[in-house]
C-alpha cells in the first residue's frame, strides 16, 4: 500500500505524508474532476490496469484504488 501512496503522492505532487488510504474525491484539495482522471490514467499506465469510466465514477478514495487494482 505504501509504494501505492508513494505513486499517488507524486501524481498529486505532494508529499506522501499528506495523503493516506482514506484520502477521497473532493475532500483532498489536489484531487478534483480533473485530477481524478489523470490518476486513472496514470494509475492504468503504471500498473497494467484497464479502469472503465462506470467503475472509475465509482471510485470516491485511494482505498477504492489500490482496492481495485488488487482485485485486477
């Protein structure tokens, strides 16, 4: 989980330490619309994971993230 959160903070372009698994949607100041779908794509570019648009509006914190990508 925490190299998950190491990737995350830097899509963010933050420091780690500000972000954790219960980081969500519109509650974490860097991560709005826009940032959400940069981190799908980017999270689908890193770790080799097709992420459709219904699941991806489902997904509300880093939690459901690395959630999802586990289950791939």
């Amino acid at each position: 989980m925490q190299d998950f959160l190491n990737f995350a903070a830097e899509v963010f372009e933050v420091d780690p330490s500000e972000i954790d698994e219960t980081t969500s949607l519109n509650e974490f100041y860097k991560w709005d619309s826009l940032m959400h779908l940069k981190l799908i794509m980017e999270i689908e570019e890193k770790y080799e994971v097709d992420i459709p648009l219904d699941d991806a509006a489902k997904i509300k914190s880093l939690k459901d993230l690395y959630s999802y990508i586990q289950a791939s």
